[in-house]
C-alpha cells in the first residue's frame, strides 16, 4: 500500500521553518484534481469508497462524484442529488465537514507538528489548534512532493480513518461565469427543506 511505503526509513525533519517552506509551496487558490478515498470505522472490517473531482476557486467550490454534486458559492451550499433531482439549500456552511476542503483551509485550525521524508515525498503530520476543542479530527497526514499533494490521511477521535488520494492536478484553470452556482428552477430540482 502506498502510505506503508511511504513510511519505511524515514528521515525526520525537524524544523518547523523548513515545515512552512514547504507548505507554502504546495498553497494555491485554483485548481482542478480528481480524488478517490477511502474509509474506515473502527472496529470493523467495512470500507467505503467514492471517486470524483473538486473543482476550488478561492472560497468557492463544487465536488462531483458518483450520483451527487456539491456545490458552494462562498454564502451558499447547495447539495444536489442527480439521481433523485432533489437539491438541499444550506445558508450556513460548514467547512470542518468537508474532509476535502483540508487542502484549503488546514492552516485555519491546524498546526504541523512533524515532517518526514521518503525519496521524493514528505508526510507532514498536522494537529488540531488548542483553541479548536470540538475538532473531530484527531490529527492528519499530508503526503506531498515539492509540488502537489498526492494524499490525505485523516485520523478522527473515534478511531475511524480516511484515506483520499489525489490525482491529475490542474492548477491553471478558467471557470465559467455561474460555475459555483446552481439553480433548482433551471435543473427542475426539487428543493429538500431541513426544517
């Protein structure tokens, strides 16, 4: 499997400056990347997966995989069930539970605490602010290159697991107007109330 390889004879880098180098390197605000991940609950043998991709402008995005789309305009969330047309609107959106959305926003909650190296790839291993008390997240893995990030693996406090690899990058990309936006009345979607 990938991540054992990636932690036989590794070498640890100490510095938390060397640390932030990197991490800057590997921050951007545009991009396409395919994803397939894997989960894991604990205690059980049971694993559940899922490919697409995440589209990510800024404070934008929109993930498609298999029969559902999510997509967020910054304000606005709307989660849409291409299977059974149904769309759910969400005002107050909630980044900690988009496991994804750690390639964007992990320097808002997260520290690094840890930095190894394989050949040509880091693990650098991220814990939870101490302000960040209700975290879900125990700790999270980032295992990169000097360019892109190719894995996440996500520790949570139940003990469950998640793995997401990372593929076919694009970083030079041009939406189109509205692409982070979606309308029920132009889909002829049926609006799912919570309340």
């Amino acid at each position: 499997m990938f991540i054992n390889f990636l932690f036989s004879a590794a070498a640890v880098i100490n510095s938390n400056d060397d640390i932030q180098k990197h991490l800057k390197k590997i921050n951007y605000d545009t991009f396409r990347v395919e994803f397939a991940y894997e989960y894991h609950e604990e205690g059980t043998d049971t694993l559940k997966g899922e490919q697409g991709t995440l589209f990510f402008y800024k404070n934008k995005y929109r993930i498609k995989f298999h029969d559902r789309e999510i997509i967020c305009n910054g304000t606005t969330l709307w989660n849409f069930d291409t299977k059974e047309n149904t769309v759910t609107i969400i005002k107050k959106i909630d980044d900690e539970d988009n496991p994804l959305l750690l390639l964007t926003n992990y320097k808002k909650n997260f520290h690094p605490q840890e930095c190894t190296k394989k050949n040509d790839f880091y693990i650098i291993t991220m814990f939870p602010n101490q302000d960040e008390d209700n975290n879900d997240v125990k700790y999270f893995e980032i295992l990169c290159n000097d360019n892109f990030i190719h894995q996440l693996n996500i520790f949570n406090e139940d003990g469950s697991w998640m793995a997401i690899r990372l593929m076919k990058w694009n970083t030079k990309i041009n939406f189109p107007k509205n692409f982070f936006f979606f309308d029920p009345k132009k889909q002829n979607s049926k609006v799912v109330n919570l309340d």
